[in-house]
C-alpha cells in the first residue's frame, strides 16, 4: 500500500510538472491562443464575470471579500464591479512556480497568487472568511475535490456563498489522465461529483451539505454551475 500510495504521489507531482511548462508558454507567449483571456487576467478594471456578479449583488455589504481557489498565475475574475468594492485573494498549490514564471517574463497581475491547496484551505489560511469562495475549472484537479468542497464551505462566511463553474464530466471527456480525475454534473438539481477516476463511488453534494447550505446546481453556457448558500 505504501508503495502505491508513493508511485500516485509521483505520477502526480509528474503530472504537476507539466501543468507548470504549460503555465510558462502560457507567460511567455501571453496567453497562447487565449490572448484576450491572458489580457483580462491583467487588467484591473476588468468587470467581475456575471456569474459571479449576480452573486456580488446578493451580499449586504459594499466591500466583498473573495478567495479564488485554483487561481493559477493570475485570476480569472474579474476586479471591478458596478456596486461593490472587490478585495480578492488567488490561491493555489503551485503559486511559488508560478509566481517565479511571473518574475522571469515580467509580468504583473493586479493580484498575486498565494500557496494553498484545496483539501487544506483551514490550515493554510486560518481563521478568514469570505463573503464568496469561487473556483472555476480547477477543483476537478485537485486531489480530493469532496475535501476542497467541504474547505471551501468551511471559509465561506455566515450567509456567505461558494461558486463553482466547471466542465461537465471533465475527467470522463479527458479520458482521467493526468490531472483529470472527477467529474463534476448536475442530476435533478443536485450537485453531483464523481471519481476519482472511472467507477469511483458518486457523492450527493447537494445532500451532503443540506445541513450547512442550500445548492443550486445549473447549466451554464455549457459548463456546469453550482451556488452554494451557506447557513446563517
């Protein structure tokens, strides 16, 4: 057992290698064939996705706090919005690598990426709270995405929210290699996640946090959408 929990771990910090050279053509060439993305993610008045926006409005206060788990080298959220003030921190697992990258081709996002893994937000952040913690295109790479969903809950505020877009079975349309191992979907309104891998066991998000939240899981432009409404 030890010997195979080792040779998981290696295959994956392999496959964690990879995602760091993509990241660096990524910087190097300014953002491959996304160039208007690369753009966005540097611009500090790029306004706040929709998605997200909407979820903006239904928080009492004017500045909202939000934390952006699997940010890669610079967030994909956007830093202005018609009402609120946004205070956003990125994080994410290879943050040092990255940040590194950044260094060495120049380039300066309006926000840096901090260190922190999905499965152990607590321990990396402590006590803070935000008023919405997002992941987009990233929780299904984690190594448990039903612990990055319980720690992201965990950081929302009281009344605070979680917002989730990602591909809809992503492990399964990536075949489960590298770094693809959970498929995220919607079934009847619930929040399904799957994996890791195929045939891994199903877990009910929507039931599994019925305690804590409220769970709305939609179709968005393809992707699949989840807003989490944590408990008072």
């Amino acid at each position: 057992m030890e010997l195979l929990r080792r040779l998981r771990s290696d295959r994956r910090d392999r496959h964690l290698r990879t995602e760091v050279k993509y990241w660096r053509r990524w910087a190097v060439t300014e953002g491959l064939q996304w160039r208007d993305d690369f753009k966005m993610r540097f611009d500090p008045d790029a306004p706040l996705q929709e998605h997200v926006a909407r979820v903006a409005d239904r928080i009492p206060r004017e500045i909202v706090e939000i934390l952006d788990v699997g940010a890669g080298p610079a967030t994909v959220l956007g830093k202005t919005h018609p009402s609120k003030t946004l205070v956003i921190t990125p994080t994410d697992p290879l943050a040092c690598e990255y940040n590194r990258i950044l260094d060495q081709t120049g380039h300066k996002p309006p926000v840096r990426t901090i260190y922190a893994e999905a499965e152990s937000l607590r321990s990396e952040l402590g006590s803070r709270q935000f008023d919405i913690v997002h992941a987009q295109n990233s929780l299904d790479h984690s190594r448990d995405a039903v612990a990055g969903v319980e720690e992201m809950l965990a950081l929302a505020k009281p009344s605070g929210f979680v917002v989730l877009l990602h591909e809809e079975n992503e492990g399964q349309n990536e075949l489960y290699y590298a770094l693809h191992k959970w498929d995220f979907r919607c079934e009847n309104g619930h929040f399904i996640i799957s994996g890791p891998g195929p045939g891994g066991p199903r877990h009910d998000i929507s039931e599994m946090v019925s305690d804590r939240a409220t769970v709305e899981c939609s179709m968005h432009h393809g992707e699949v959408l989840v807003v989490m409404h944590k408990a008072k």
